[in-house]
C-alpha cells in the first residue's frame, strides 16, 4: 500500500474473516425472539472469548469488548445467568466511558451473546424512602449457534430454551503423542456417548460366577432408607417452602437442603415445625454450607441423647468390683437403695411426667417469653433445662441481666 505523504493516518478496523456472518438484528436480540441459548457465566464468557479472540466474527469487538464482558460475569446469576447493566457502575469498574460501554454491549448484542430480558426506562418507581429510582435495564446470557456449530456440539431444541446433549468425543484409538508443532486433529464425532456393539450370546453360560454377574452398585449408609421419588419429590417441595423463612438457609440448593432435613421431615414435622426448629438455633452468622451444618447439627442431637435415663449415675456409682451377695442380689447394693431413695423423695410431690413434645413446644415457642423462663430458671435451674434447653435459658438470662425488657 502506497502512503501519501502528509496524510492524516486513519485506524481502520480489521475485516471479518468470515464473509458471510451478520450481526444479530435488534429485532432478535429478545428472550422471546433470540436464537442464541441460554448460559451460565463460566461457560458464557469461554464463549465470549473464543468469539472475540479466535473466531473473530465481529470487526469492532476487542479487549475492551473482553473486559466489559468480565464484569458482566462476575455479577451474573450463577443458574440463571441474568445481570443488571449498572452502565455508570460498569464504566467506572472496566475505567472507561459511558458511550465505550455502550458499544462495547451492542457488540455483545450483535455476536449474539447478550438478550434482552427487561428494558430499562427513566419512569419513577415511586419506591419509598427514594426520591428517584429509575428502572433498571436486565440482560441474560446467550451463546449464538455459531460457537457450537464450530465446537461440534449438539443441540437439542430451538432458541433460548436450547441446551447442549452432545459434545465431541475424541475417538480412543486414534490418540497418540502430541509432537511439538503438530496442530494437527482428528475429526470431531458428534454422538453424546461413545457406542458399543451388542454382545453376542452364544449357547448357555452357566458357569459364570455370580460375583462377576452383579452389577456393582453404590453402598447405602445403615441408618438411611431407600426413597421413593414421589417422597423424594415432597422433600423438596417442603425445603421449598422452608428456606423462604429461615434466611441463613436461602443460599443452599433445594436438593441439597431437602437431603439434610429428611430426619426432621420424618418426625411428622410440617414446614412451619421444620423451621421454627432451625430458627430455634439461634444463628447470628451464615455457615458457608447450609445443608452441611443441619446435617452435622441433627447428628449430634440424635449422638448426644439429652434425655437419657437418670440410672446412669448409679450404674457409674456401682462399677465398683461387687461382693458375690450383691451379685446374687443387685437390690441390697446400698449404694442402688440410696439412689432409689432419693429418687423417691424428687419425685414425690412432682407433676406429670415431661414428654419429648413439651420439650419440643417450649422450646419452639418460648423464645417471645424469655422473661419467663428466666424466671423459671432462677427459681428451678435443673428443670429449666430440661425443658427449655441450654441455649433458650441462656438467651433469656443475658436478656434479663443485661434489662432488656419486651414492648
């Protein structure tokens, strides 16, 4: 190419390689219309940058196109992959200007890896204790056919609804070494899953062990039962309507908490009882693993057996070598007739026996009346315990020293 001299020097955008690539019209770059499918961050944004970096489709899009695409993965909805466009937000964290953002997001649009799933307007909300909030403008993510037409994935469905049922398998016979320099690979198979050819039977087998005949399957643990998936399915829908009222639960999958509150769905509780029982916890922090800390914390109620028989102090008080006549006759064991005394005069003016359910009441339903169970324990520490817990006793005495009192 021939430079005049003394001509301005203009930049000019490097051609598309693939002739016949067309930006993604306005028209459908909606949820409803696009053809692109919908993704998750990680996966978007490999697909960004083999779009931008590799493929090259789009002339005008770069690096800057690359870091704005960055700070939209990074605040994307991990499943849904929806993010708000917080354009003064993102201009200032990728340290450009508004307008290059601007561009730099209709570039996304046309690759076909940005729809819009609410447009944004200046009309005032009206919220209260705000006195302008705009409408924020909302996109989600897309990967255009294009990256799996390249990649050799199979798609199954049509538009945004679309997803991946088939990746290339690299055939097994064919891998060797890579030598240095050689880019050289084999061709893509497009099946989700390597195939097999039918085993041919021939005769009758009779001799083969039955130890290679079973199929190997998963050990279950002693203490769970086999579940059906209608029960499996109701679990869910219980941890569903459970993890909206327990907040420090709402960041665990629904799965994964119906799994951890199997023991108290099988007490018969229901999903108010389920989550007056984590809410009796009392957490002032978040675990990192929700369904985890529920699992560990029901296994050590169900280890620590709180309620066990009070002849374990004198089964401790007799473990002492014994004579051959207490051995013929554990009743004239002193010791044993001592505790029995004194077991008789605790129990001689007591009420009706205490079931695991008026434990379980009061300690669900007590915490609004801390000032009586303070009372209670000032006046019965033993038997505050045992029906309020240790931890309701000692919320409603630090409430009561420190002279907190309810409106």
């Amino acid at each position: 190419m021939r430079r005049i001299p003394g001509a301005a020097l203009s930049r000019v955008s490097r051609p598309c390689p693939d002739p016949h690539w067309q930006p993604v019209p306005a028209s459908i770059q909606e949820v409803s219309t696009t053809a692109a499918r919908h993704a998750q961050p990680r996966a978007w944004l490999r697909a960004v940058v083999w779009l931008v970096e590799e493929a090259r489709l789009h002339p005008k899009a770069g690096e800057a196109t690359l870091r704005v695409a960055r700070d939209l993965a990074r605040r994307m909805d991990y499943i849904e992959g929806t993010v708000l466009y917080d354009l003064d937000g993102t201009a200032t964290r990728c340290a450009l200007s508004r307008a290059t953002v601007k561009r730099h997001v209709a570039y996304l649009r046309e690759l076909g890896c940005l729809a819009w799933a609410r447009h944004g307007s200046r009309r005032n909300l009206r919220l209260p204790g705000r006195a302008y909030a705009g409408t924020a403008t909302v996109y989600v993510a897309t990967i255009p056919y294009a990256y799996d037409r390249a990649h050799g994935h199979r798609v199954g469905g049509r538009g945004f609804r679309a997803r991946v049922v088939g990746v290339p398998v690299p055939a097994a016979g064919n891998a060797r070494v890579a030598e240095p320099g050689c880019r050289g690979r084999e061709p893509q198979s497009l099946d989700a899953r390597s195939r097999t050819g039918a085993v041919e039977m021939r005769g009758r087998l009779k001799d083969t062990p039955r130890r290679r005949a079973r199929t190997r399957t998963t050990a279950r643990a002693n203490s769970s039962a086999p579940r059906s998936p209608m029960q499996v399915a109701a679990d869910i829908r219980i941890a569903a309507r459970v993890r909206p009222l327990v907040p420090w639960t709402q960041g665990e999958g629904l799965r994964r908490l119906a799994h951890a509150l199997r023991p108290l769905i099988d007490e018969g509780l229901s999903t108010h009882d389920v989550a007056a029982e984590l809410t009796s916890w009392w957490l002032t922090w978040r675990p990192a693993a929700p369904a985890a800390y529920i699992t560990a914390r029901l296994r050590d109620r169900a280890s620590a057996s709180p309620y066990d028989d009070l002849s374990a102090y004198a089964h401790s008080q007799t473990a002492r070598p014994q004579t051959a006549d207490h051995n013929a006759d554990p009743t004239s064991n002193p010791t044993w007739q001592a505790w029995l005394q004194q077991r008789r005069a605790a129990t001689e003016f007591a009420v009706d026996r205490r079931t695991d359910d008026d434990r379980r009441h009061a300690r669900l339903y007590s915490w609004d009346r801390w000032e009586e169970v303070a009372a209670h324990y000032a006046a019965d520490p033993d038997d505050a315990l045992d029906l309020y817990g240790t931890r309701l006793c000692a919320y409603a005495v630090k409430r009561a020293s420190i002279g907190c009192r309810r409106p």
